[in-house]
C-alpha cells in the first residue's frame, strides 16, 4: 500500500459511522478506534486506545476467555464471524455483529485483526418479533382446529339431524350425521347442493317451504309433518330459524329435525288409553262427555242421552268370577254397538255401567225406539266360556230441552231415569221427566235430614210385643223418626233412602246396639228382635257389629234375634248365607220377615236353617175374605211344622183372627190385638 492510499483508507474508515471499525494489535489490545466505533460503545479514542477488547464482552464471555478465543479462531482461519452481546461504556448492552480478519504482512506475519462491528438490535428485535409472531400464529392455527374438530364432534353427535344452509344461495353448508341417517345420503351427495338437488320433492319443499318463513319472520318456525324418509314413513318436526354471521352478508337458515313418530305414537296410545276403556275398547268418561258436549252444542238438533245398566250382572261376577264378568262385559257392548247408529257413542262409564249419545234425533219416540232396540239385543242369553248367562238391561233416557243442556245435566236426567226404570222392574226403559228430578231433590232433603237424624237423636226404637199362649216372649224393635218439622215418619217412608245412600249401615248398627242395651234391663226369658236390610249385608262389618252390640250390652246373644226378607236370599246367596251362619254361630236367632210377599221359594228354607219364619201380615189381613189367603197360611204352618220351625203370625188385630191363627197351628202372634209399638218408657210389660 503507498502512502497516498493508506491516508485515504484511513480517513475513509475513521470517517465511516455506522460501523465501528478498529485495529486490534495481536494481543488484542485495541490500536486504534473510528467514528462508528465511539458512537456504537461510547469510548473515545484515548480512551480506548491499548486496552484490551474483551472489555466489550459480558462478564461470563471474560470467564470462559471467549475473545481470547474468538482471536484464535481468526488466527487460525483468518476470520472469526459471530453475533452476540456486547457492552457499551455505559455498561448497556446491544446485539452485535463481529467481523474479526486477521492481518499479515507481505511476510505473513501477523501484524494484528481488523474488526468490524455493527449493532443489529433491531434487526434482531424485529426477527424475534416475526418468529414471536409466527409461534403465535401457528399455536392459534392449532387451537383452531381443535375447536373446529371439536364443534364437529358436537355437530355430529347432535341426536337431532342439523342442516344448515346459506341463507342467499340456499346451499347446504352443513349436515350431521343424523341428517345423513334420515336421507340416506352420505354427506358428500348433500353439501354444497340445494335441497330440491339432493331430496325428494316432498322433503325439499317441506324444507324450502320452513326455510321461506324463517327468513320472513325472525324467530323458531316448527312444523310437523308426515314425510317419506330413508326409515320409510316417519313424522319429522323440523324447527327453522336464521343465523346472522358477523358479516352481512353471512347469514344461514338452520334446520332442526326431529323424528317424533314413535312420540306421537306413544302420544296416541296414552291418548287412546285416557279415552277408552280398557276392557271392552268403548269410549269412557271422558271422551262420552267430550262427544255429549258436541251432541249439545249442535243447534237446532234433538240429542238423547242414555244411562244403561246391566240387571243381574252384579251376581255373575259374584257366582262365576271376573274373568267371566268381564267376558259377558265385552259380549254386552259388543251387542249394544251393534244396535247402534255409526253417529251414535256409546260408552262404559262405570262397572256395568253404560252410556249413549244419541245426536240428531227426530222426536222422543225414536230414542225410545233406539233404547227398545238395546234392551232387545241383549234379551237373548250369552254364552261365555260354556255359561249360558241372562242379564237385563235397563235404560233411562233424557232429551236435550230448552232447559240447561250442560253433559252433566243430561246425564243426572238420563241417570234418573235409569233409576226409575229399575225401580219399575228393570228390562224397560223411562224418559225422565220433571217428576223424577223434584224425587230425586226431596230423597235429597231427606237424605240430609237423616244424617242429622242420627246426631241428633231424632231415630227411637220402639217396641210392639211377641207372644205366646203364655204372655209375652220377646219384642220387636221398629224404628220412628221424630222429625222436628214433620212429626213421626215410618221406617217406609226413610229407610228405602237410607239404603239408597249407605246411611243405612248407620242405622242398623245403631238399631243393634239400641236395642241390645235396652234388651238387657227386661226379663231374661224375653229376646228382641231387629230388622237386618238386605244392604246391610254387602258391609262386611255386619257380624263384628253384632258381636259388639252384644258385647257392649253383655246381653245373651240367644236373646237377640235378627229377622231378615228373602231378599237377602235373592242376591249374593253364597255370601249372604255364609253371614248367616257365622251370625248363627254367635248364637243369635235368624228368623224370615214377610215370609209369602216375596218369590216365597221352599229351596230358602233349605238354605238356611232359619229359627222362625214370620207370615205378612197382608196374608192375616185377607185369611177372612180370601180362601188363598188362609190356603197360603196353612201351606207355610204346614211346611215349617215339617221343617220344625216356628211361625209367628204378624198384624193380629182381633180374636177371630188370633182364634183362627192358633188353630192353623201358629204359635207366636203380634199385632194390634196384643199391642201396638211403643217407646220403651210405654212399652207393654204383660198382657193384661
Ligand atoms: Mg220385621
């Protein structure tokens, strides 16, 4: 190098700023020292000249001796190139990149390093940043596709089949694979096509049709329908609403599908079950009053309401068992449908209960007609598993009126009229009329009276003496009513109510234990004797309330006997005389009532080994006038001297009477002649 260039090139690299360029001698002390270097660390010439460079290092470079190291390198290779840390004067630090060449002379001798030194922090900074930036975005793109995966997993395993489309092009953009399911169609044949592209007509217009309302009206359009899917015939709900994306012009038209036929199939069964009765599949209650409703809602039209009831049914079931109750069930409505107008509802509504609506009716005679018909059909007996079972049918009819035809009137008419034909002897039918509602209402009235009868002490036992040729054996109890407004009402005038409503249970226990209690302060060779209903014996209670009022009043239970009407002979024999026995057992004496009034059957008498039968008094009444009269009397007297049983004569009024009785071969009397019933502070103690 001349001298020329050599001050040129010195000047250029003292004059060079951005980069420090110094000399290093070769023990590494800095030998000279530009513009760029003092502004890059902050030394000045003088005083950076002849020190060592590692002052430009980190504390733990000087330690692992890596400038002396890094000279080294040049050295040896002639160049030493890194990036790192360096220090300036005032103790801060920058990236810098170092450039160390090693020079020699034309000899080859080492002569010192040539250094070049640039700070590129911010560069650095800004490559830090874009791989700050890239970690960043790669670390979101993952949990992108987590979340996506995510969502798809939810998507796909929604139980309901989700379609989604684009609100403009009506694409679809999205389906699960429940919805893959339903159509039939692998994903791939449905995305990205237009439903009416990839469904049926019918599914594509249902779709399109929901999808239209949607996008008119803002919130949830559900509707249900019966479609042909990939499953055959199903009902599919399908609720569609509309989706707004961030964008607006992103918006979607989702649908929801549902396959509710087994629902509403269930539905309907629940449905048929609540309306229906189980056992003969007739409607019940409930559905034969929603079908009187409409009946009555029908303007300008005449509808009849029918209340049936089976006769005798009552002692299949009992005798032969419910299986074969049910069956002679099923048989009846299947006979009484059959006597019916397609218009017409029939309906059980109770054991053996029936009811009919009857619309559109010409005139009374043809719902009388009608109910001739039912009742006629079921006249014929009707074979069930070998049994040859007879049952009647009774039948009350009402008719819409001017008056109030709410169901529940209809049928309280049709229901009392109902109970008038059974009261007139069953197998026939009635129309109600305007009569049989102000019975019903008085039967009421009593019926509330009664019960306030018994807790008032308003019913007494009054007792009419029994004799025989010695004096008075015993007393039969009767009970009065003392009714504060009406006075003294007989047995017949309020017991038929009391046995309608139940209160008779009431009554005849009270009666035991009255008359029991009372029994017990008169001599002890004289009994009292009670009525027992026939009702009385469907309560099973019957003989504990016996024993009680035996208990109670300590009386001897041969001391009381209880007089029953063939009646209870009639219904439920098996159990009835099974209640006779065990009162038997008690030791109480059973003795027959208005023996000759009834069906007066000689097979009761061989049911039931009865103490004493009791000759109606219609018979004592008439035996003057009538030869059948005294020809029945002397039938029974001849029949229970066979049997050993005694007779009482009932409504002996005069001594003719009694004269004859006694000769017929009666031996007990009771009647006006020996006394009439009285309170017990007047009974009768002795005749006189
Ligand atoms: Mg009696």
């Amino acid at each position: 190098m001349n001298n020329d260039s050599d001050v040129m090139y010195r000047m250029l690299v003292q004059g060079v700023v951005d980069y420090a360029i110094y000399m290093l001698k070769p023990d590494g002390t800095v030998a000279n020292w530009n513009a760029g270097a003092q502004r890059a660390k902050g030394y000045r010439a003088e005083e950076i000249v002849g020190q060592h460079f590692s002052v430009f290092y980190g504390a733990s470079d000087r330690l692992a001796q890596t400038p002396d190291a890094n000279l080294g390198i040049a050295s040896k290779t002639g160049r030493f190139e890194d990036e790192g840390w360096r220090y300036r004067k005032d103790g801060s630090a920058f990236w810098a990149h170092v450039v160390i060449d090693a020079i020699r002379d034309e000899n080859g001798k080492m002569i010192g390093f040539a250094k070049i030194t640039r700070d590129v922090t911010e560069r650095r900074e800004n490559e830090q940043q874009l791989l700050r930036a890239r970690d960043l975005a790669q670390a979101q793109s993952a949990r992108m596709a987590e979340i996506s995966s995510f969502l798809e997993t939810i998507i796909s395993n929604i139980p309901s089949c989700v379609i989604v489309e684009d609100a403009i092009s009506r694409e679809i953009l999205l389906v699960n694979d429940k919805a893959e399911q339903l159509f039939g169609l692998h994903k791939s044949l449905i995305m990205h096509k237009r439903p009416h592209e990839c469904m049926s007509p019918e599914l594509s217009d249902y779709f399109n049709s929901l999808a239209d309302i949607a996008l008119r009206n803002e919130g949830i359009h559900t509707r249900e329908q019966l479609l042909v899917t990939a499953a055959g015939e199903r009902i599919l709900q399908t609720r569609a609403t509309t989706i707004s994306g961030r964008d607006i012009r992103q918006n979607y038209v989702m649908l929801m599908v549902e396959d509710v036929t087994d629902q509403r199939e269930a539905d309907a069964r629940i449905h048929h079950m609540a309306h229906h009765d189980n056992l003969t599949s007739l409607p019940n209650r409930m559905l034969f009053r929603q079908k009187l409703s409409e009946a009555l809602r029908a303007e300008n039209q005449l509808s009849a309401t029918l209340c049936l009831d089976l006769d005798n049914f009552k002692n299949v079931n009992d005798v032969l068992g419910h299986q074969i109750g049910d069956e002679l069930l099923r048989a009846v409505a299947k006979r009484l449908r059959g006597s019916l107008r397609d218009q017409d509802t029939l309906a059980r509504i109770g054991g053996d209960e029936f009811a009919v609506v009857l619309p559109n009716m010409h005139d009374a005679q043809e719902a009388a007609a009608i109910a001739q018909r039912l009742i006629a059909a079921i006249q014929p007996p009707i074979n069930v598993e070998g049994h040859s079972l007879s049952v009647g049918l009774s039948v009350g009819i009402a008719l819409t009126s001017q008056a109030t035809n709410t169901p529940e009137h209809m049928l309280r008419c049709a229901d009392m009229a109902l109970y008038e034909a059974k009261r007139n002897g069953r197998n026939r039918y009635e129309h109600f009329t305007p009569r049989m509602d102000d019975l019903a209402r008085h039967r009421r009235a009593i019926e509330n009276d009664l019960r306030e009868a018994l807790t008032r002490r308003q019913l007494k036992l009054y007792y009419q003496p029994i004799t025989n040729d010695a004096g008075i054996i015993g007393y039969e109890a009767l009970m009065r009513w003392h009714h504060p407004i009406k006075g003294v009402i007989m047995p017949n005038d309020f017991i038929p109510i009391a046995e309608e409503t139940g209160i008779i249970h009431m009554l005849g226990a009270y009666a035991l234990y009255e008359a029991c209690r009372e029994a017990q302060s008169w001599d002890t060779n004289q009994s009292v004797s009670v009525n027992l209903s026939p009702l009385q014996f469907k309560n099973s209670a019957l003989v504990s309330v016996v024993e009680g009022a035996l208990r109670e009043s300590a009386l001897d239970p041969h001391r009381l006997e209880v007089e029953i009407t063939e009646s209870v002979l009639l219904d439920d024999s098996l159990g009835n005389i099974d209640t006779l026995q065990r009162l038997k057992k008690l030791g109480v004496q059973i003795a027959l009532d208005d023996f000759g009034t009834g069906y007066s059957s000689l097979s009761y008498l061989r049911s039931f080994p009865f103490d004493k039968i009791k000759i109606d008094k219609s018979f004592i009444n008439d035996m003057s006038d009538s030869r059948e009269a005294l020809a029945i009397i002397r039938a029974i007297t001849g029949m229970s001297r066979s049997l050993d049983i005694q007779i009482t004569a009932e409504g002996v009024e005069n001594s003719e009477q009694f004269a004859r009785l006694r000769e017929e071969g009666c031996t007990l009397f009771q009647g006006y002649l020996f006394g009439r019933p009285q309170p017990s502070e007047l009974r009768l103690k002795a005749l006189v």
